[in-house]
C-alpha cells in the first residue's frame, strides 16, 4: 500500500456481522410424572444484522444497525461500506485497508461481482481464523451484553 500510494496514510479497519434478536430457546416445565407436557412454541426466527466496523490501533467503532433481513445481502453490504467510507474519510489522501473475514456474503463467486468504494481495500482472512478478527472480540462483548451475562465493559459502578 505503501508503494502504490506514496503520499497517502494508510489506516487498517476490521469489520464483522453479528446477528442480535429472538431465537426461540427450549425450556424445562412441570408436568405431572409419567406425562409429556405440552407447550406451544413459535417456530420463527426474527433478527437484525448489526455490522461492526474497528480500528484497531485506536479502538475507535462504528456501526451499522442493518434491516430486519433473513438472508445476507450484497446489495446490503455495498451499501455499508459506502457509509463507512464516506464516514472515515476515505479519499485520495487516506486509504484505507479492510479486513474482513470469509462470510458467504463477501468470498467466493460474490466477490467478483462486490462493489467496493473507491480507496477502499479489501484483505480476507484465511479461513476458519476468527481469533485473527480484531471485529470478532468487540461483537462478542456485545453479545455477552445482550445474554445479560453482565460483562464487566458494561457495568457501571
């Protein structure tokens, strides 16, 4: 990078998906002994995408709250990363390098066809690597979070 854009700074970002919302959990119930219990329970999924962008050398965050979807979406994720570049100043001046992990959405055939904002680069991790995911660690606080498991980032004294 350093090369290819001489008088430009280089800043290194992480990014990575994390779906919050509802997804049905099976619970213990009383019944009476020698009985199975009955208990209705909605079979359905309903969650939003939320999209974590890091910079890691200063631990500055952005995010994106995505739709109400139930598949990725290409479209979807252009449109993340235009905001993102539009929001960290991405420019002839600062290019900016992204790592992202191999999600569906952005390997394989997909990639060929993903429009990618103009300073922006993208670098895959090998697969099967999310301890290399600087995005992965800050997605799991807030997960942590959502279960109430009461990470102490979270808490208040």
């Amino acid at each position: 990078m350093a090369t290819a854009f001489p008088s430009a700074q280089v800043e290194l970002w992480a990014t990575d998906e994390h779906r919050i919302g509802l997804k049905p959990v099976l619970r213990r119930m009383w019944a009476p002994i020698g009985q199975r219990p009955l208990a209705p329970v909605q079979h359905r999924f309903a969650w939003r995408s939320l999209v974590g962008f890091v910079h890691p050398a200063s631990g500055r965050t952005l995010f994106h709250l995505g739709s109400w979807a139930t598949s990725v979406s290409i479209p979807l994720f252009e449109a993340e990363l235009a905001v993102f570049a539009h929001a960290v100043g991405a420019g002839p001046k600062k290019q900016i390098v992204l790592v992202l992990d191999r999600a569906g959405r952005e390997t394989g055939h997909t990639s060929l066809k993903l429009r990618v904002p103009e300073h922006v680069h993208l670098l895959f991790l090998p697969p099967y690597s999310p301890e290399l995911q600087p995005a992965e660690h800050l997605l799991a606080l807030l997960a942590a979070h959502q279960r109430g498991a009461g990470h102490p980032a979270f808490c208040q004294h």
